[in-house]
C-alpha cells in the first residue's frame, strides 16, 4: 500500500486496545468518562487495527498491544484467548514480534486468567495505591468498599503461579506526606518494580488538588523513598529513576520529544474503532477544537485517510508549537522532551503550553531527587576515602 504523508509517525510502540470501557471499580481519580458501559470491541476491530498499522507503515519489527482503559479483566479469559491467537497469527504472517500487556486493578485474578497469561506470556501491571490506609481511600467498588483486600487475594493468586508482575502507585496530595508508610508497605509485600503516578488532573478527575508547594512535596516524597530503599537494602526498582539515574550520572542523550508527542508511537483504539495518537487518555474524552481527538476509524478510514486527517495535523502542529516552547524555555528539556500533550491540554487549555504540575510531579521532582541521592552518595564515598 502506497502512503503519502506529510511528516513522519511512529514507528509504534504501544498499540492501545481499550477492550472495553467498563470498570468494576470506581476510583475517586479515574478520568474515563464511561466506565459504567459493559460494551466490549469486537474481534473484526481488533483485526482492523493490525490492518491499520501494517497499511500506515507504522511498525518496524515489534510493538506492545497494551489492554487497557476500563478493567480489561471483566472481560472473559476465552475473549482474550481469541486476541492473543489472532494477534499470532497475524504477528508469524508479518514476521513481527507483538508483545502483550495488561494493565489491571487485580480484583479479577483467578487460576485461569493466570493460566491465560503464563501461555501467552503477557506483561502484567497492577493497580495499587499503597496500604488499605491510602489504597481504599481512593481506589473503591461503586458500593464505596475498598478494594485492597481483593488485590492482596489476586497478586496472591499470581505469585501462586509465578507470575511476574509491576505495580503503578497513584501518589494523592494527602498520601505524598506519606513516603515511609508506603515504602513499608511495597517492601514488606516483596514488590520489586514500582512505578508512581502523581495523581494527576486529566479529564473526568478534577479532584487533582495539588498547592504551589507540590513539587517539594513530591520532591521529598521521592527522595524519602530512595534513601530507605538504600538504608534497608531493598530490591526495588523504581521507574521514575529508571530514565534519570544514567542520564545524570553519564551525561545521557537529549530527548528531541517523547513517546507521548510522537504521533502514532502510540496507537490508542476505542471499542467501536475510533483511532487517537498522543498521550493515551486523550481517546473518549470530548473536545470540540480537535474533535473528541478522534483521527480516523478503523471501520470507515483509509490508512491514509488517518494519516492525512486534518484534525491529527491541527494537533500535531500545537504540540509541536509546545514542544519548540519547551525547548527554549525549559532547562529539564533534555530528560523530558517536551511533556505530555494530554496534561498540557487537561491542564493549561491548550496543547502548546510549557510547565504543567505534571512537569512539577513527574519530571523536576524526580530529577531533583535523584541528584540529591546522587550527591549523597558521592559525600558517603569521599568519607570513604578519607577514613581509609
Ligand atoms: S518539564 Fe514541562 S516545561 Fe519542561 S520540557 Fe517537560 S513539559 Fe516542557
């Protein structure tokens, strides 16, 4: 297939399926606005949408199809033994490797869904905000009963049968004064790779009431946790580190942008085969400029259609008018590559602004802490050298 386009996408990371919009939980800070609709995507759209990245060129040699938005669990293991056969098939056809990855709350994990995943060696990211102190706070049934509990019994169920997993940790402006309890708490439960979200204002969730001080706060939230990481030796790897640590301590390569403002590096689909790009949470929310950010369907469009639609360009010409922005304005460029189009929209109004609380929380707070670690154990090594 011959595709003309004007600028460069992709190569695809993530293929985003959002199997189907509907949660058992109803956490205080979800952005998705139809999380009460039992509606699944149909087999065909799953289809169409490796159609769609093999006719717009967008894969190089693999991709991640991450199940996502929604709890993808309250859909049956056999909906997604159908996925997992059919994205095989069209994976040995392609000669490609897809990599599969559910992001779930784990109130839903039995025997078989482990089975499921163990076959098809799927990544699996759970949900979990800490201690029931902070984790039922927020993360509650629509009855307003914690969840915490019914976690516990499903990363029990997985450990059972080996499964390996990672948890992403929403930090809330209340639990962020919190760093040793919650550091106790993934400790003392064995978690090894750790992921936090600074809750966040996007869509739906307005409840994000971070003051002017958050970026301390996170700051030392972040650094509190790393230096009991150290003081008790434990093995847990934490991604906010993950980027920064080498980049500080090498001098690491510039970021020009980032995964989130590449268009189609991610590829978010809805149940009904609307197709958005940028950052994931854009997909369901409503937006009269950049019409719902929807580009294209998967059941209607072209692969050049989408790739050519006026409304990703509209998009793509204000995140690159914020990427250009930050660059100028923004000493953390370099380790950050221009931010998250969703937060700069959800937060500022607009796609071309710069600083963001997200860019407080999720990029200078860490970047901040990691040097302040850094520098304390270059001191510790100096000391080192001179009692010697
Ligand atoms: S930290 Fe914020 S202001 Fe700085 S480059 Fe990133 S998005 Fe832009």
């Amino acid at each position: 297939m011959n595709i003309s386009t004007k600028r460069t996408h992709g190569p695809l990371e993530l293929l985003i399926l959002q199997s189907t919009p509907f949660c058992n939980l109803d956490c205080s800070y979800c952005y998705l606005p139809d999380r009460s609709d039992k509606s699944r995507m149909p087999i065909h759209v799953i289809e169409k949408a490796f159609e769609f990245v093999i006719g717009a060129n967008l894969v190089e040699s693999e991709f991640t199809i991450v199940w996502h938005a929604g709890e993808p669990m309250t859909l049956p293991p056999s909906y997604y033994k159908e996925a997992f056969d059919l994205s095989r098939e069209f994976a040995n056809k392609h000669n490609i490797v897809i990599h599969q990855s559910i992001q779930t709350n784990a109130t839903l994990v039995t025997d078989e869904w482990c089975k499921l995943i163990q076959e098809n060696d799927v990544r699996v990211g759970i949900s979990l905000d800490g201690s029931a102190k902070w984790n039922d706070r927020v993360r509650v049934y629509r009855s307003g009963k914690g969840s915490h509990q019914k976690v516990l019994e499903g990363i029990e169920c997985l450990r059972r049968n080996n499964i390996d997993f990672h948890v992403i940790s929403v930090i809330t402006s209340e639990s962020v004064a919190d760093p040793e309890g919650i550091f106790d708490f993934f400790h003392e439960l064995g978690i090894e790779r750790l992921g936090f979200n600074f809750e966040e204002q996007e869509g739906e969730n307005e409840r994000a009431r971070w003051d002017d001080s958050s970026s301390a706060k996170s700051e030392r939230f972040l650094e509190s946790f790393m230096k009991l990481i150290k003081k008790h030796n434990a093995r847990i790897q934490v991604r906010e580190f993950d980027g920064i640590a080498p980049w500080l301590l090498q001098g690491g390569k510039s970021l020009e942008h980032n995964q989130e403002n590449s268009a189609f590096k991610i590829t978010s689909v809805s149940k009904n085969g609307r197709v958005s790009t940028f950052s994931p949470e854009l997909l369901g929310h409503t937006n009269e400029e950049y019409s719902n950010f929807i580009v294209g369907n998967l059941l209607t469009d072209t692969p050049n259609q989408i790739l050519n639609s006026d409304v990703l360009h509209r998009m793509m010409d204000s995140i690159d008018a914020g990427i250009q922005s930050c660059k100028m304005e923004c000493e953390y460029f370099d380790i950050c590559g221009g931010g998250s189009p969703g937060n700069k929209l959800f937060e500022a109004g607009s796609f071309a602004a710069t600083k963001t609380k997200y860019c407080e929380n999720s990029v200078i707070a860490p970047a901040h802490a990691a040097l302040t670690v850094l520098e304390d154990l270059a001191q510790e090594a100096k000391m080192g050298m001179k009692s010697k």
